[in-house]
C-alpha cells in the first residue's frame, strides 16, 4: 500500500511503501530509485506491517515491486498504475503528481 504526504513549502513528496505482514519473514523495495537493488523494509510491530518511508520530486513517476523473502516479486495492489517490464510482467507506479 502506498500513502502520499504532499508538503506545501517543499517541491517534494514523501511516498510510504507498505506491505502488511502474514507469512512473510522479509520485504524489500526495488525500484528505478534504487537503481533496482532491494533496500529492507522495517518492520512495525504496532501496524503488523513492513514499511519504507523516502521522498520523492513532485510531479515525477517512478517504478517499483516489492521482493518477499528474497525470492517472490509482487506488485502493490494500491499502485497508482502499473507499467510492463523486460521480464514479461508488470512493475507498480507511483506518481508524485497532486490529483
């Protein structure tokens, strides 16, 4: 799940990524801000969810996926949209642009 807070001094966007914890031992982000490297999610007892907090350009739209226990690739089912990749799938999309 993703959850926006626009600033109105700042010409950023800070994006939370979320994903609540069932069976999952670990989730990483990836995307085109990370150069597609997996940076670990923290783990939040009180919300049952791992989550990864960083700011973004407004108006901007990046890719992403999340990778759970180091093996499954999935998408966010709350993306803004998602965009077709090189391996056949598709990626999430965020968009920093206010609605």
């Amino acid at each position: 799940m993703l959850k926006k807070r626009f600033f109105k001094t700042k010409d950023e966007v800070e994006v939370t990524f979320e994903w609540p914890k069932t069976e999952e031992q670990s989730i990483s982000v990836a995307g085109d801000f990370t150069d597609w490297q997996p940076v670990a999610m923290k783990y939040n007892k009180t919300k049952k969810a791992f989550n990864f907090k960083t700011r973004f350009p407004k108006n901007e739209q990046f890719q992403f996926r999340y990778l759970i226990d180091g093996e499954v690739w999935e998408n966010d089912p709350k993306a803004d949209d998602y965009v077709p990749n090189d391996c056949g799938t598709d990626n999430s999309l965020v968009s920093t642009a206010e609605a």
